[in-house]
C-alpha cells in the first residue's frame, strides 16, 4: 500500500525522464523522413576535436575548482562553529545570481578596453587579450561552478570528527601529515560529488564558450544548441551529438564511482 | 545587521521613487491621424498576439522614444507576446524545432522563399490591410514574393563594414580587410551561414546565390582560412564591441550602422564598391497562426507613417513606406548610407534568393564544421 | 603566520568571487552606457528598468513557474520518497537510479530531449509549448531533489512509530500526516527551497522547452545579453542580487535564532 505512494512520481519520471531519452536515441539513429540511419552517428565523428577540446576545457576547470575549492573547504570547516554559517553565506551568496549575469559580468572585465586592462593601462602594462581566450572560458567555468565544488566539500569535512585529528597529532603527526592521512581520504565522498558537478554542466555548458570564447571556442554544448534552435538547424545530428555526449559522460561517471567505494547511503549530493 | 537592512530599503524607497517620478518619459504619440474604429475591432475580446522580430528591430520605448509595442496594446486592446531571434536560421530552427505558434514574424527575402515553399506562411488578406497603399511600388512584386501574396516589407537595407576611425585611418578598402593579417583578433564576422558566405563569396567573384558544389566548397575554404583572424563571430553583440572599441572592422547591416554611428563619433561605415547584398525584410503571416484579424491588424498598425517614422527613426534601416519616408528629416534620407541611389543599387548589390535543398543543407552543413574546426 | 596566510587565502577567494558582482552593481549607476568607464551617477536605468515590458512580464512568468513547478514537485515528491523508502532493496536502487538520471544527466540533454518530446506531442494533440511546456519540465528536473532532501528523514524515522500510531487506530493516512510528515518536515521545506531556486534560476531547459510565446527572466537576460547591452542589465542584476542577500540573511538570521532557542531548551 505504502509503496504506491511513489507510484505518480515513477510514472511522471517514465514519461517524462525515460521516454524522452528513448526518443533522443531515436532521432540519433535517424534521418528526417524517419529512416534508420548511422549518418548521424558518423557525422558526429567529425566533431573529435570539439569533443576533445570541450572534456579538456571541463577537466581543467573541474581541477582547479578543487584546487581551490580544496583549502578553502578545508580553511570553512576548521574555523569556529559559530562563523562558519555566515561564512559559507558569504562564500555561496554570488552563486544565488543568475549564472548569465555572472558570466555577464566577466565580459565587461576582460575586454580589450575592459576594466582589468584599463586598471592594468593606469599602472602602464597591458592591454592583454583576455576576452575571446581558452582561458577565459576556463575562468567562466571555474567561476560559475566552483561553489558545486565548495558545498560537497564543505560538508564532508565538517562531518570529520576533530578529535581523530588531534589523536593522529598528539600521536606525532604534523599538520600536513593530518591533513594528508585524515582529512583527505575522509573527504573523498566529497571530492568524488564535487567533481560530477562541476564536470557534468561544465561539459554541456553553451553559454560560457559563447559569451567568453569569440570565435575558436564552440564547445559541445553549443554544437547541440545549433542544431536544435541556433543557424543550422538539424535536430537529428543534434540528437546524435547529445546521444554521444550522454554516453562519454555515463562512462566518466563509472570510472568515478569506480573510485567511490562508500556505501551510496553516505553520498553527498548537494 | 538591521543597519544594513536599513539602508537597503533606503536604497528600494530611492529607486521606487525615481520610478515614480520619471516613469512616463516616452514620446507620446498622437493617433489622431489614425483609423481608431478599425483598430478597436478587437479590443475586448481578450486577443493575443504572438510577435517574432529581430533583435533591435523595433521602436521600444528607450530613450525617449515612441514604444510601439506599448502603443499597440492601448490603441487596440490587443496583448502582444513580443520574442526576439537574432538570424533568420534560428527563426527557422525556431518554427521547424519549437511547436512555434507565432502570429507575426519578420524573415528576410530568401527566408520567405523558403517558409513559403516549406508550407509555413499563409497568404495575407490585403483587405484587411489598408495602409499596405502607403508601401512604395518599388519593394512590391520582388522575387521572393513576385505576386505580392503572402508578405508586407518592413524594412530594406545594405550590407557594409563598420569600422572604427581610431584605428582604421583610411576608408578605402572592401571586403579584403576582413582577411587583412594586420587586423588578426581584431576584427568581427556574422554569425550566420548566409551573410558570411555572401562576403567570402563577393571576394570569389561568385553568384552570392550560387548553388554549385564546388563554388560553395571554395567560398568554405575562404572563411576557414579567415578564421584564425577573426576575433569572435557576432550579430547584434557588435553593437557593443564596436561602441566599447573591443574590434577595428565588423561587417554589419548598414542600418545598425547608422544608429551606432549616431551615437559613436569615432565609428565609420565603408559600403564595399565590389558589391554587396540587397535585403529586404518582410512581414509574414505563419500558418501557425489563428489571429489573422488581429495580425492583419498589427501589421496594419506598423505601416502607418507615424510608427514607420517611430521605427525607422529607433533602427536606422531604410524604409519601405513612401509616406514615413516624406516624414524624415533630410539628413537621414541623405546621410549616404540608408539611401543609395539607384545606379548602385542597380548594379552593385545583389538580393539573396532561396537556395535549392542540396545546397541549402551543405551551406548549413559547411557553416557547422567551419564554426567548429580549429 | 599560517593563520595570516589562511585570512590572505579566504581574501582572495572572496573578491574572486564579488569582483564581477561588484562591477555590475558599480555600472547600474553610471551615467552613459559604458561598461569600462565611470561617467557620473544616475538612477535613470532603474526607471528604465521598471518600466521595461517584457522584464517585467517575464519575471512573472518566471515566478508562476517557480511557484507552480516546486508546489507540484514537493507533493510528488514527498509521496514518492515514503513510497520507496518502503520498497525491496532491489526496486529501490532501481527508483533512486531513476530519480538521479535528471540530476546527473546534463541540462543540455534534458532540455533537448524534453523539447523532442513536446514537440511529438504538440503536433498531434494541438497543444502549445509555453506555461505546461515549462511547469512539466521544471517538475522533471525539481522532483529528484526533493526526493534526495526527504529519504534522509526517513531512514532517520523511527519505524515503530508508525506502527504505534496503526495499533492506536490510525488509519494509514491518518499515520502519515500526524506521525510521518511532521516527522520529515525539515526535509520537505528544503526540498521545497532547492526546488524553488533551481526553477528561478533554470536558463538551459527552459530555453529549449518555453515555446515562442513565453518567455522566463533567465531567458530574457539571455537575449539582453545578445543585443546592444543595456545598464538596465546591470540594475537587473542589482535588484537580484539585493533580493537573494536579504532573503539568504533573514533565512540565516532565523536559524540561528531558533538554533539558539533549541540549546537554551536543551540545557
């Protein structure tokens, strides 16, 4: 009786979630009149360096959100308790912005007459190219993702138990030697959901590579996004590529868990 | 903390009041001129109207200027769901991909051909379009519409090069400086399959309608070897790379051109002596639509000279309409750019028409792989 | 030393993250539309602003369809979770998989796979994309995470109080809304909560599933940026970002004082 209860949600998620997947794999695997077809697949394939460049884009970033994300976690979770609350408040506030604006934002700084080369002109270096760059994509991404970084992180070591800390180091170990034994391998729950959510959105995203990146940077996301509603219109390779893109990122996601041996019950999610 | 409280409703009270003050800053438009019993025939029956339009294509109310939107609303009674697109191939993706349900869209020449040979625009009633007298012969009966059945010209206009004079000191030059090395990252390029072809294809010595393989193939190849040199590929975000001096050159519509150009002293406008595309935009009616009346209607609304002058005043393109033409001041009709004359116009420009199927796809196609490949 | 360098570290971290922010809200104020230099103060884009149709009307859009979509969610959702939490351990990995797969999946797939889907159906049933379109789609990708946010409170449930409640005459549903649902409470608000601002803040599904006459504030600010940008933009941002600190510091505020209240009760 009591399981029934769940059964509007599975039938909505059946509709709504499984269905719809089936019907990209079916637009993937044919042509406009409906036909079976690998066209889309094979034409998908001339796409490898977009690929390529849009998992290397979101790798780099998902490594230097953690490595920023890492101490800054690690820096919340050691204060006292009674500051961390406002703290992580500070921290996570630019992240309730509308992520346009923010990317938005970063726009008008990096220009060529932007503000950081006006700022950088008054002291008499510059004017960089900071706009229209790989780097400048990179930066979006970490900047727009890296609280997904922050919170999982924050939260498993906040969990961590302090005393087995101060045990290890009435014991003899260092402060480094703790963090390296304890705190990490404590953390890692944390590490592995900080990860699928910064790569996951940073490996789809087709607004930063658009507003950031100028003319050599079309990523995998914006590829998709053409060919449903941008200049060439084309929904069945536009399935093709999100078929295979789902696939990579499946295959991502096994490789991490691979990694993940805790028990699920004990994954942070958000 | 309550300090900070404080000053934020300080801050909320400042801004209401500011909106209070000066919240009624528009032109006010006079509709005495107009046929009011026509235009309340909907007025309490609740309508809504599905409008697409380009990006910076209408008069809307900033800066003192008319918002025909608004205007509409009041004189008709009407609501307008007004959207945005920023080239005619998203406006197709649009309709094609998005179950769309619009009531009024404004494509370009070759797109009309295609919706209309798709099945997609319905013919008008002209009937029920009295002001459609006021559009000048000349824009009647032209190919993508030769028999006048299912499009109004909004507006016309010319592609050109907009550039800025502090770091471009001499104006002669054509569509080669967009392959200019000195101008690496520095320069802009249109983000969209037609335009962009119609400049590599200018420079071939092509038909910028050509459908041949291997012509298209080459006019490709020109814009991948553009690319390392080109510093993003844009369509209205020109607007303010251009004003900000963020680019040297960009090609760009000549209306756009006028407009930035008023407001930007240090920007030029250069119309390349080789050639270049003839547009003209028009409005439609999408099968799609059940509020014909009510389209009619708005179409109706935005040929009276009045709005015309409201739009062609906010846009800068070239009008259609003959009377809102008598209304502008002369230095618009003679700033060199809007309105050319007619020896130009003859044998230096060229209107897209729509390509055939198979050349229309591999265009789409090639545009694809040139905005992906390195 | 080391504690100079850990306030250096969070320092940096903090005006990495405010700069951009900050020169948005400096710009909402600049006299000219310039995005680089200063000119003079103005509240001239704030009128602008308000008085901007179709912002407004998209806020409104966007507020019915947060509104809406993390109501519906929060209802589906908490059945849902006192549904699985009593499944066979088999069928509930199964269910908990299934509920991950939006949260996991890209947004780009979702929305694309969502918009195929509508429009299927749009054309033969003769429905519009707009309101439905968005309300269903945001429920799609709400509902996990109240989902997520409500199975810990149950795990955490005390099983023998609902049968306590069954033995003393509670019917079923009479057990799950006085000893389960104030039991997982906390659990449904914060559903409710993340629901909410995912919805608010949604831009790539509902840009692929909104129709063409409807569009939400996201969408919106995506096309502002697309065209001659107006500071309006920037007074758009202030407003939200104002907006979010005070509802995030009354939010802070009131947990700490019930936080307090709860130890003084304990002591």
């Amino acid at each position: 009786m009591k399981k029934l209860t769940s059964a509007p949600y599975l039938l909505w998620m059946a509709i709504f979630v499984v269905v719809p997947l089936f019907m990209v794999a079916y637009f993937a695997f044919t042509d406009q009149s409906g036909a079976f077809t690998l066209e889309n697949i094979i034409k998908t394939g001339q796409y490898t360096p977009i690929f390529v460049k849009s998992i290397a884009f979101a790798a780099i970033s998902t490594a230097i959100c953690l490595l920023l994300a890492y101490p800054l976690s690690y820096i919340l979770s050691t204060m006292k308790v009674s500051y961390q609350g406002t703290m992580l408040l500070i921290i996570m506030l630019p992240m309730w912005m509308n992520f346009l604006l923010r990317t938005y934002a970063w726009q008008t700084l990096l220009g060529n007459n932007g503000i950081i080369n006006n700022l950088l002109g008054v002291i008499g270096i510059g004017p960089f190219k900071l706009l229209n760059t790989n780097g400048a994509v990179i930066l979006g991404m970490v900047y727009d993702y890296i609280p997904f970084m922050i919170l999982p992180l924050y939260t498993v070591m906040a969990k961590i138990d302090k005393s087995i800390i101060e045990a290890a180091e009435d014991l003899g170990c260092s402060r480094i030697q703790s963090i390296i034994k304890i705190t990490v391998p404590l953390s890692i729950p944390g590490i592995i959901s900080g990860i699928t959510m910064v790569f996951v959105p940073a490996i789809s995203t087709f607004i930063i590579s658009k507003m950031l990146g100028g003319s050599s940077n079309l990523l995998i996301g914006d590829l998709i996004e053409m060919q449903f509603l941008g200049n060439s219109y084309n929904p069945n390779l536009g399935a093709g590529i999100a078929f295979v893109l789902m696939i990579i990122i499946l295959i991502v996601m096994a490789v991490i868990n691979l990694i993940d041996k805790s028990d699920s019950d004990d994954k942070v999610l958000m | 903390m309550k300090k900070i409280i404080a000053l934020f409703s300080a801050f909320a009270v400042c801004v209401s009041l500011a909106g209070c003050g000066t919240g009624t800053n528009e032109a006010a438009l006079d509709v005495s001129g107009m046929d009011t019993e026509y235009y309340s025939q909907l007025s309490d029956k609740g309508v809504e109207l599905n409008v697409a339009n380009w990006g910076e294509y209408i008069s809307d109310g900033s800066e003192g200027s008319v918002d025909v939107i608004a205007e509409f609303e009041k004189l008709t009674g009407i609501k307008v769901n007004y959207t945005t697109y920023a080239t005619n191939e998203e406006l197709y993706a649009k309709m094609r991909a998005g179950a769309a349900d619009y009531d009024i869209i404004i494509p370009s020449d070759y797109m009309i051909s295609k919706l209309h040979n798709e099945g997609m625009l319905q013919d008008i009633d002209f009937g029920k379009i009295p002001n459609y007298e006021n559009i000048d012969d000349k824009y009647k009966n032209l190919e993508f519409d030769p028999e006048n059945k299912y499009s109004v010209p909004y507006f016309w206009g010319t592609v050109g090069l907009i550039y800025d004079k502090n770091q471009i000191t001499d104006d002669n030059f054509g569509w080669e400086i967009l392959w200019d090395e000195k101008y690496a990252d520095n320069l802009l390029m249109f983000d969209n399959p037609r335009d962009a072809f119609a400049i590599a294809q200018n420079i071939l010595g092509q038909s910028l309608n050509s459908s041949d393989e291997a012509e298209l193939r080459a006019a490709a190849d020109k814009l991948r070897e553009q690319k390392p040199l080109v510093q993003a590929y844009v369509m209205d975000e020109v607007f303010d790379k251009m004003a900000a001096s963020e680019a040297a050159v960009a090609p760009y519509y000549a209306g756009d051109a006028v407009t930035l150009m008023d407001e930007n002293e240090h920007l030029g406008f250069v119309i390349p002596k080789s050639g270049t595309n003839l547009f003209v935009d028009s409005i439609c009616i999408p099968k799609t639509s059940k509020n014909i009346d009510a389209a009619s209607m708005f179409i109706n609304f935005l040929l009276e000279p009045e709005i015309g002058l409201a739009n062609t005043d906010a846009v800068g393109y070239s009008t259609p309409n003959k009377n809102t033409f008598e209304l502008l001041d002369d230095d618009v009709k003679n700033n060199g750019i809007s309105y050319l004359d007619d020896d130009f116009l003859n044998n230096h420009t060229e209107a897209f028409s729509v390509l055939p199927d198979e050349a229309d796809k591999l265009m789409s196609e090639l545009w694809t792989s040139i905005r992906s490949g390195e | 030393m080391k504690k100079l360098l850990k306030y250096i570290y969070l320092a940096l971290m903090i005006v990495f993250l405010y700069a951009p922010i900050f020169v948005l809200i400096v710009f909402s104020f600049n006299s000219t539309k310039s995005h680089s230099v200063l000119s003079g103060f103005t509240l001239k884009w704030y009128t602008e602003l308000f008085s901007d149709r179709v912002i407004m009307s998209s806020l409104l859009t966007t507020i019915i369809v947060a509104v809406s979509a993390s109501v519906i969610s929060t209802i589906l959702g908490t059945f849902a979770a006192y549904g699985i939490n009593s499944m066979s351990k088999i069928s509930k990995t199964v269910a908990l998989n299934t509920n991950n797969i939006p949260i996991i999946n890209p947004e780009i797939v979702t929305g694309v796979s969502l918009m195929l889907l509508f429009v299927f159906f749009a054309a033969r049933m003769h429905f519009k994309m707009g309101y439905i379109t968005l309300i269903i789609a945001h429920i799609t990708f709400d509902t996990p995470y109240v989902v997520l946010n409500i199975m810990p409170k149950f795990r955490q449930m005390d099983k023998n109080l609902v049968d306590a409640a069954e033995d003393l005459g509670c019917n079923g549903i009479q057990a799950f809304f006085k000893v389960v649902l104030p039991d997982i409470f906390p659990g449904v608000i914060s559903g409710f909560l993340m629901a909410f601002t995912f919805s608010l803040d949604d831009f790539i599904v509902s840009y692929f599933v909104s129709g063409t006459s409807v569009q939400t504030l996201p969408i919106t600010i995506y096309s502002m940026t697309r065209k001659q940008v107006s500071p309006k933009i920037n007074a758009l941002s202030t407003i939200i970002f104002i907006v979010v600190l005070i509802v995030l510091v009354t939010k802070n505020v009131i947990e700490n004082n019930r936080d307090k209240k709860l130890k003084l009760n304990n002591e």
